[in-house]
C-alpha cells in the first residue's frame, strides 16, 4: 500500500464550481500535513498546511481526519488559474516528506 | 518565501556520462536538503536527503554510488549522476527546509523546492 494516495483525477470543472480532494495516508504516526500545487513541468509551491481544527485560506479549505487518517482540501468558485496537479504531502516519522502521486484539476471557461 | 535555484534548468547527455546538477539556498541557511525525482505523471520520489557536513542518507532502491550527493557548505548540496543511462532521465528537483523566521516561511517544516532539472539520457 502506497504511504500517501491520492484519486489521481482528472477534474474537469468549470468555472465557478467547487471541487474537493481527498487523500489517505498510511502511516498513523505522521505529523504534519500539507497540500502543494504543482504546474506543468514546475517544482511544487506550498498551498497550505492543514491543521487538526482544519483551516480556511480564501477560496481553500483543509481539513484533516487522524482518526480516518484522510485529508481533503476544498476549492470553492473555481478560477482558471486554478488548474494544475494538486499534491498532498505527509510528514514521515522521520520527518521526510511523502508525496501522493497528485491530482489533476482543470478549470474550464 | 525562501528561493531555491538548481542548475543546470534542463541538460541532455549521451549514456555513459556524468551529470551534475547543483543546488543552491539563495537566501537561507540550509542544513538539509532533499533530492527528489519525479517520472511523467508520477509523485516526487525522495531520493536521498543531504545533511550539511556529513553523508547523505540514501532512500531503498537508490544506488549511492550512482547517485553522488556533496553538501559542502549550508547553502550548495550537488547531486551527480555517474555514468548516465536513459532509465535516468527525468525530473530531479531539489528542496530544502526552512524555519518560520528565518525567512517567512509559512509553517514549520516547509520545504522550498528549486526548480527542477529535466535530464534527458541519449
């Protein structure tokens, strides 16, 4: 079982919509959590973290489940600039990052 | 935010050869970098992690002898590939880890990823 899964996508969404992610994680013990984006053939930018009370930043929302031991992330009234590969990224015990494989979103006029 | 810079931004070799690619932590001290990879529509990869100083600490499956990392100085961790074969090309990216503080970073634990390198292997 992969440590960090992600439903790969694609979302095809149009402008405007709202659109969630979800992602499961493996290792029960990990810590931190967050969601970066990533463009066509760029590095990944961190988005958020995501915290155990769940957290707003504009248009984005996180929240976490450690008893589910899943995450989502919430994109409210969809931009075009919202569409890339969104990544969800877990905190190994030994405080290396585990990535999941993204998902791809892409916001239609 | 904290900028990292990798270089060279994209190189294609013949097989055989050695690369390196180096990166660098333009306006932070960094005392941990990271290397990944990343295939065509797959997640990074964690190759090896790179402690100033001291070896780096190698992932399962990736070859130490193959894949050289030097971290010199707190700002400069390279990573050489030896003898290069097409299986190699991909994307490796860099990173490094800041602190709040040091240089607005968002969140503890926050990693900066350089841009990436494109190898492509002949």
């Amino acid at each position: 079982r992969k440590e960090v899964e992600q439903d790969p996508g694609p979302f095809n969404v149009p402008e405007g919509a709202t659109v969630a992610f979800n992602c499961t994680y493996s290792n029960s013990a990990s810590q931190s959590f967050f969601w970066y984006r990533q463009d066509c053939r760029k590095e990944p930018k961190l988005l958020m973290s995501v915290y155990s009370s769940g957290n707003e930043d504009g248009r984005f929302t996180a929240q976490l489940n450690r008893a589910s031991q899943y995450i989502s992330l919430l994109i409210r009234d969809s931009k075009l600039s919202d569409s890339a590969t969104y990544l969800c990224v877990v905190n190994s015990w030994n405080n290396d990052m585990r990535f999941g494989a993204g998902t791809r979103l892409t916001v239609k006029p | 935010g904290a900028v990292v810079s990798q270089h060279p931004s994209w190189v294609i070799c013949k097989s055989g050869t050695s690369v390196k690619i180096e990166c660098r932590s333009l306006d932070f001290q960094a005392t941990t970098m990271f290397w990944y990879r990343q295939f065509p529509k797959q997640s990074l990869m964690l190759m090896a992690t790179s402690n100033e100083g001291s070896k780096a600490t190698y992932e399962q499956g990736v070859e130490k002898d193959k894949f050289l990392i030097n971290h010199a100085s707190l700002t400069l961790s390279t990573l050489t590939v030896t003898s290069a074969h097409p299986e190699d090309s991909s994307f490796y990216i860099c990173s490094a880890r800041d602190h709040p503080g040091v240089s607005g970073g968002k969140s503890y634990n926050e990693q900066f990823f350089g841009p990436g390198t494109r190898l492509t292997v002949l």
